[in-house]
C-alpha cells in the first residue's frame, strides 16, 4: 500500500498566499511538501498538524494523534517511501 493511498499527518511549518490559494509546508518526520491548505484554511496555524491527502490538508487533527499515526507508518515502513520522492 503506498502513501498516495492514506492521508498522512504532518506538522504545517509555514502558511502563505500562492496565487489567491492559501498554500502551506508541511513537515510529515523529516520529509517536507508543499500543501493546499484550502480545505482547513479557516483553521489552521503554524504549529498544528494536518492530515494530507493528495497534497490538500483535509483536516486537523491533534499532536498526540498525529505522532502516534506517523510512529505507526514508520513501523510499517511506510514514510521512507515519502522520504524518497
């Protein structure tokens, strides 16, 4: 199964205006993307986790929830694959 499938969580560490789309990177462990931050705009800040599905964040959701989601796709070997894109 490979990530383009799941929605990942990652930690937005900057938010921008890109062309009248509020734009955003995001850190998911070490791998940063560049993400459409449209869907959640109204919510979300630097500091808060998103979870990423086809480069739009689709929602929040909570550090404790995101850390133990990325801890699980680590296990499974799942984030080297983003890591390597």
């Amino acid at each position: 199964m490979g990530l383009m499938c799941l929605g990942i969580p990652g930690q937005i560490v900057e938010i921008r205006q890109d062309e009248g789309l509020v734009m955003g990177t995001v850190d998911f462990g070490g791998a940063r993307r560049e993400v459409c931050l449209a869907f959640v705009e109204d919510q979300a800040r630097v500091g808060d986790y998103a979870v990423v599905h086809a480069g739009f964040a689709i929602s929040l959701v909570d550090e404790e929830e995101a850390l133990r989601t990325l801890e699980l796709l680590e296990e499974m070997g799942e984030l080297g694959e983003l890591e390597a894109e």
